[in-house]
C-alpha cells in the first residue's frame, strides 16, 4: 500500500467515522424515548393519571436522559377503550458538512392501559 492510498483510506473512514459522532446521539435519544414510553406504561403512578400527570411524567424521564429534540407538541396521548395510547413524533436535524444536514424522523409508540398492565 503506498502513502497516497493511504492518506485515502484514512479520508474515508474518517468521514465514516464523522458521521457516525451525527448519527449515534440521534439514535440514542431514540432508544431513550422508546424506554420512557415502555417504563411509563408501567409505571403504578401513570396507570390511572390525567394526560396532563402522564405527559409531565414522560418529559421527566427524558429530562433525566439528556433528550432535547423531543418537544411537548411531538407527544400526543389518545384515550382508548382500555387506557391510553402514547405516540411520539419527532425529527432531529444536523448540519454535517457545510450546507449538508442530517436529518433523522422518529416514531415511537406504546399502549398504556389502566392500572399498568401492557398490551
């Protein structure tokens, strides 16, 4: 392998490597999100609380998992016959090399029934 194909295969797995610093935060807030949802379907104290009780519920976890993409109007709760359904809709933007972004859309959601059963 001579220097100058060198110096190539570090430029590419430097820039694989630069993307990936863009990608794994936008994907760990991800997972956080889906974890607040399934810790909050069982959760004893959000069994039986009002949507108001239940959205300041989830945005403590996720407060305390560092997520700042997710915005109060990203999380609707639909009622159901048997309790509640928690939807999540957010997209997160990064800029990666000068006017180019990353843009990542999630969806998350989790059934939510009286008294803390899962569905």
């Amino acid at each position: 392998m001579t220097l100058i194909s060198f110096i190539i295969v570090l430029a590419v797995v430097g820039v694989f490597v630069y993307m990936g610093m863009k990608l794994i935060p936008m994907y760990s807030e991800y997972y956080a999100v889906k974890r607040a949802l399934s810790e909050l379907s069982t959760d004893p104290a959000a069994a039986n609380a009002e949507p108001a009780k239940i959205r300041d519920l989830f945005f403590r976890r996720l407060y305390v998992s560092y997520s700042d993409n997710v915005k109060k109007e990203d999380l609707k709760i639909e009622r159901r016959d048997a309790g509640y359904v928690l939807s999540v809709d957010y997209e997160v933007r990064k800029q990666l090399i000068g006017n180019l972004d990353v843009v990542g859309r999630f969806e998350a959601s989790q059934e939510m029934r009286r008294g803390g059963g899962l569905d």
